[in-house]
C-alpha cells in the first residue's frame, strides 16, 4: 500500500516533493557527472596548468583558488534551492566554443586560449542543464576561477616593465630623501656600496595578483555589498604597487647600511612581511570606504527626512 508524503499535495506521486527538488537532484547529479566529463575531456590542459603553478612563483596561490571557488558555490547553496533552472540549448553552443578554443589553443601552442577554453565550456555545462539564473547566482566563484589561469606572457611583459621602472623610480626618490644617494639607470639602482637591480621577480607583480584574489574574498567573507568587492579589488592595485616601491626601498637602506639582511633569507622574510602590511592596509581601506559609505548614507536619510517634515502641513 503507497502512503502520501507527508507536507505532499493529494495524489502527489511518491518521491515527488514540492518544487519539483527531485528533479533538481537529478539535475545536480546531471551537473556532477557531465562536469567529470569535462574534467576528463580538459585533463592535459589542466595537467599542465598544475604544473605551471609549481613552477612560476607568481602563481602560487593558483592551488587554493579551485577550492575557495567551490567553497563559495557551496556557501551559495540555499540560494540556488531557491533559484528556477531553466535549462538553454545555447549553453550546448559554448561547449562546442569552448573545445574548438581548446583544440585551437592547442595546435597553436597557445596555452591562455586552451586554459581559459576549460571555463568556457564550463560556463556553457551549467546554462545547458540549469540555466542563466543559476548562471547569475555562480558568477562570483566562476570569476575567481580566472586568477587560477597565467597572464599571457606578452601581456605579462606589457606590465612587469612598466612596474619595474615605476618600482625604481620611488625608489630612488625615497632614497634621495633619507640621505642615501643613488643613481638610477632604467631599473637598475646604483648605491654607494652595491648594485640592485629590480628584476620582472620584483616588478610587483606577484603580490598584485595574490592581494588581488585575497581582496575579493575578504570581501566576500566580510561584507554583503558586492560593490565593495570591485572596490577592494582597484584599490589593490596601489596599494600592491606601494608595498612593492616600499620593499625596494627598504632593500636599499639594508644593502647600504646591513648588506647581510638585504639578501637571500631575509630579502624573502622582508618580502613577506610587507605584504602583511599590504593586506592590513587593505582592511584599512575596507573600514574607510564603509564608514564613508554609512557616513553618506545617514546624511542622505537625514536629508530625506528633513524634506519629508517640509512637506507635512
């Protein structure tokens, strides 16, 4: 004898609740089996993107952004239950663009179309079985899945030139200022007792990229407004770039007056510890742009009060 659900609609079949969520574990266990599909079909790329991860220094924290991402679409879960899937055939059109990409990127030896081809179909695999608003409720952890993926190199080289010079150049200011005097060449920095030369390694780049990836989940993590993620995120870039101006800076003051701290060990430790002192500057930056906010926000209700009091007869 069939018994009805209990909290089920009259002449519900069995296993049918409502809202239709056995379907939706079906689609999830959909999602899960055709995204072990895709991880089988991108297992070279991907090897190899794990491979460059423990070779480039600069993308170390490649191997904790997978894991964030999926904690965060974890994290995101009772939202989605709530979400209508809507599954669109044009999803299937970005899977077949994401493996044209990868075979292009391959034959071609192009290694950013082939990684970035991984996310394409990606993106293509949940709109095909769930649709663009469960797609829209993704799109953050899909969006930190990009700082897993290496800049291009000659995009790379665009950037690390321009920091080097601009690295050197305050530098050399900060040094003039402090009585030690220096003689800029490019980016090299001759001092009265040594030579230091701001290498792509100091460009900046690696703490760019990392304070970058830290900012948006500290973001996330701390603050509800997703505002504040993208302006945590531009305001890395300065503060990255000063931290960065700051560690050359303190390396010549060393090399100067204690040449064995300017080197080896202690230029890695002195390295670290500055980009401490970037990330407490971007919770800083954090706490400022919310007190400006709820200061403007209180002056903007006064305001409207006020007026709202104008009115009243």
């Amino acid at each position: 004898m069939l018994h009805r659900l209990a909290g089920s609609p009259e002449g519900a079949a069995p296993g049918a609740t409502i809202g239709g969520s056995s379907a939706r574990s079906a689609s999830w266990f959909t999602i899960a089996a055709l995204a072990a599909l895709l991880l089988l079909c991108y297992a070279g790329v991907l090897y190899h993107l794990v491979l460059h991860w423990t070779k480039d220094q600069d993308m170390g924290h490649g191997f904790f952004v997978p894991f964030v991402a999926a904690y965060v679409a974890w994290h995101e879960r009772a939202r989605l239950r709530e979400v209508k899937w809507e599954p669109s055939y044009w999803g299937l059109v970005l899977v077949l663009w994401g493996a044209l990409q990868m075979l292009a990127g391959s034959l071609g030896a192009e290694l950013f179309l082939a990684r970035t081809a991984f996310l394409i179909s990606l993106v293509g695999l949940i709109l095909a079985v769930a649709g663009r608003a469960v797609l829209r409720e993704l799109a953050f952890p899909l969006t930190l899945l990009l700082f897993m993926i290496p800049i291009p190199r000659i995009v790379y080289s665009q950037i690390t030139l321009p920091l080097q010079f601009f690295a050197s150049q305050v530098a050399e200011t900060l040094l003039g200022l402090i009585g030690i005097p220096v003689l800029r060449d490019g980016n090299i920095l001759q001092l009265p007792s040594e030579t230091l030369s701001v290498v792509e390694a100091c460009s900046g780049i690696r703490s760019l990229l990392s304070l970058s990836f830290l900012s948006l989940i500290y973001a996330y993590l701390f603050d509800g407004k997703v505002w504040m993620r993208w302006a945590l995120l531009i305001s890395t870039v300065p503060i990255a770039i000063a931290a960065n101006a700051g560690r050359i800076t303190l390396t010549g003051i060393l090399g100067e007056y204690k040449p064995a701290l300017a080197h080896g060990f202690f230029h890695t430790l002195e390295g670290g510890m500055l980009f401490l002192v970037a990330i407490v500057i971007l919770v800083a930056t954090h706490r400022f742009l919310n007190w400006f906010y709820n200061g403007y926000t209180a002056a903007r209700a006064r305001k409207a009060a006020m007026h709202n009091d104008g009115e009243q007869p």
